[in-house]
C-alpha cells in the first residue's frame, strides 16, 4: 500500500544568525518518518507566519522566497507522482533515496564476469575442465570488444542490458568476428549465464533474454566406418610415433573415452565388473558423471602392447598419449596415409565408438549412454547416428517375424 506524502515550512528560530536572520526549512513526512532539509533562504523570525508556512505581506522579497518554496513543494509532489508512473512502491525510503538523488551502486557488467571467471578458474580441476575457464575467458574478451565496438565503452551498467544489446552482440559475433551459428550461439550462452547470476542475486528486475532465442544447427558428427577402422588398424606404419597415436585412437574407438579421460587413465581405473572381466571405472573429467565400460579385446589387446613402455611404468598411466594438439596433428597424417577422407581428430573415436562399435552392433542407445558418462539420451544421441545397416538388419528381422506369422495363418486356414 502506498504511504501519503506530506509538506511542512518551518523556521529554525535557535539557528539565527549574526544578521538576525533565521533559515527556512523543509519538512516532508513519509510513513511517519521525516526528512528535514534547509531551503537556503533565511528570513527575519517576525516575517514568518506558522499558520501559512509562508512570509508575511507582499513585498518583493515575500514573492521571491514564497514562489521559490512553491516550487520545492511541488518538486515533492512531483516525486511522488513518477514513482506512482514507474509501479514503484511510494514508501519512506524510495521516496528518500528519489528526492535525495541517492542511487543504488551501479553494478558494472566486467568485474561480475570477472569474478565468475575467478571462481571458475579456482574450481578448475575439481568441478570445470581447464576447456571451461578458456571458453569463459574468450566469451570475456569478446564482451569488451563489443562494448568498444559498439558502445565506444570499456564497461557497462547491467540496467542498461535489454534486448536490443543482445541480438547487437550476436549480429557482432556473426560479423566482425566472423562465428558460425553454433559458436555464436556458444558465445551468447555464455554471457547468458552471467546475466543468470545478475538475476539471481536480485541486481536485475527484468531477464532481457526473454524474448530471445537462438538455435543451435546440429552438425554432421564424423565417425569411422567398421572398414575404415580396419584399414587402420592393418595400416603398416613408418613411425612409432604415428603408430602410438594410431593404438591410442582406436583404444578410445573401442572404450569411447575422450582425450583426457584416457589421458588420466592408472592402473586404479581397471577393476572387474560384474561378470568377472576387466572393465574401466572412471569418472569423466568434463561432467564428473562415473562411466563404466567393458574392456573389448581391441582395446585390452592395446593396454598389453604398451604396459611396458617407460611412461606407463614410471608414471602409473595405462597408455603414453602425447598433447591433444599432437594427438590431432599425427592422425591426419595418418588419416592421408590409410586413405581416410575425413577430418580425423580424437574425438571422432567417442563417435565411432557410440556408432560403429556399439550401436550398430546391437547394443541399445540407454546401454550407450551409460558406457559414455551421458546424464541423458538426447545428448548421446548427437553421437550414435543409427545406420542404414542397422535399420536394414532391424526390419529384416520383424520381416522375418510377419512371415513367419503369415505362414501360420495360412496353415490354419488351409486346415
């Protein structure tokens, strides 16, 4: 409920002055609780009349003092009604901080995703993937560009981000910086979260991504065919530094482990499973979700060949992989040297691994997704692409069923 405003002149007859002038003051009452505040007149205590609040007479100096405090007074009515107009509560304190000119401290966009980076950057290792902080840290960097890019600004009021700053940041991430949709899209999901944090803690009353949206394509993901993993697998390599990256792909082509999960992998990691086979038992470094997955004999077969190799056995690691950079470097050579017309990296073997190895070879998509450390299908499903193969066997074998039904029926009708 809205409180009522109320407006009192007064003199303040202890203060007077060596002239034997007293200042004027304003009193305005708000719920009961005052704000008391001089005008910058002072008059002679005998000219002021308590009854009007107001000079007594007509004289020049009367109209001057008593229009400059009409003013003052409808200054405060004036208040009172923009903060009626803006559906703002009229209590004592909006009223006061409006009247004052008391502001809430701007709250600057730069240091709040700073301090989101900073956290994020002490939690890397335990809760965020060092890929995280980097991402976070480009999302800034972009952000400050397009402050200057647009804006001529190196920060930014977040009461000033609404709608048209946001579809202006995109159409920046598509233009200058040259981002394809889903990077883009990455970008303002990023900042997104930020803003998140501006509403939770209540500096924001209105979310200016609500009417926004933006849609990620979804792209082609690459995996290697069963022939393509068997023409690297039987390829004669000239190196043994090409034919450890070419063991150590197709080890995560048959455990669907990403880089750096193979990279963490010790011997702690290789446990028996429930029917009494090796399995790997490894949280996932990026989503921290446990996987656990049957050791095939490829992969064992790949775990014997380098369990004596210096790395492993000085270090307590299962393989001796070299930098994610190199890992990707060394297998599109080896990608020319089989005849693979793809843009291989490592990651292609999780793909391989979700559609080749083991989706089409009959192994449900709930089984996959477990074995990949996916917290829901739908994620596992941008990696298992169901062939034409599998569909084909699928039917062949309801086909198979129809006619075997067919025949009965005809048996009995016959009969």
């Amino acid at each position: 409920m809205n409180a009522t405003v109320n407006v009192l002149f007064y003199i303040k007859r202890a203060k007077i002055n060596s002239n034997g002038l007293v200042p004027i003051f304003i009193r305005i009452t708000v719920e009961g609780k005052r704000i008391d505040k001089s005008t910058g007149k002072y008059v002679l205590p005998e000219k002021w009349s308590t009854e009007t609040s107001r000079l007594k007479g007509n004289s020049e100096e009367a109209r001057l003092i008593n229009n400059h405090l009409e003013l003052l007074r409808m200054h405060v009515f004036e208040i009172e009604k923009q903060l009626l107009i803006k559906n703002e509560t009229l209590n004592f304190e909006n009223f006061k901080n409006e009247y004052l000119g008391i502001k809430e401290r701007e709250r600057l966009l730069i240091p709040i995703f700073t301090e989101h980076n900073r956290k994020i950057k002490e939690l890397v290792g335990s809760e965020y993937a060092p890929g995280t902080l980097e991402r976070y840290e480009t999302s800034l960097k972009h952000t400050k560009e397009f402050l200057q890019w647009k804006y001529r600004v190196s920060d930014i009021d977040i009461e000033k981000i609404d709608h048209a700053f946001i579809t202006e940041y995109e159409f920046y991430l598509r233009t200058e910086r040259k981002c394809a949709n889903n990077t883009a899209v990455k970008y303002i999901k990023n900042f997104h979260k930020i803003i998140n944090i501006c509403l939770a803690n209540g500096w924001l009353n209105k979310d200016p991504f609500a009417n926004y949206k933006a849609k990620v394509k979804e792209v082609v993901r690459e995996f290697l065919t069963e022939q393509e993993i068997q023409d690297l697998m039987e390829k004669e390599l000239v190196s043994d530094r090409l034919e450890l990256v070419r063991d150590i792909f197709i080890f995560s082509c048959f455990t669907g482990l990403a880089y750096i999960d193979v990279k963490q992998l010790s011997k702690d990691n290789i446990v028996l499973g429930i029917d009494g086979d090796k399995w790997i038992n490894k949280n996932r470094q990026k989503t921290d979700t446990n996987s656990k997955i049957p050791l095939l004999p490829t992969a064992q077969y790949i775990l014997n060949k380098y369990a004596n190799h210096p790395v492993c056995k000085n270090e307590d690691k299962l393989l001796p992989i070299f930098s994610n950079q190199k890992m990707n470097a060394y297998l599109k050579e080896i990608a020319d040297v089989c005849g693979i017309n793809k843009e291989l990296t490592f990651h292609i073997a999780r793909h391989t691994f979700a559609t080749t190895v083991t989706l089409s070879n009959g192994v449900p998509i709930e089984t996959v997704s477990k074995m990949l450390g996916h917290t829901n299908l739908k994620t596992t499903q941008h990696y298992a692409k169901i062939l034409d193969k599998k569909i084909s066997e699928d039917m062949q074998i309801l086909k198979a069923k129809f006619n075997a039904n067919t025949q009965t029926q005809s048996k009995s009708i016959n009969c």
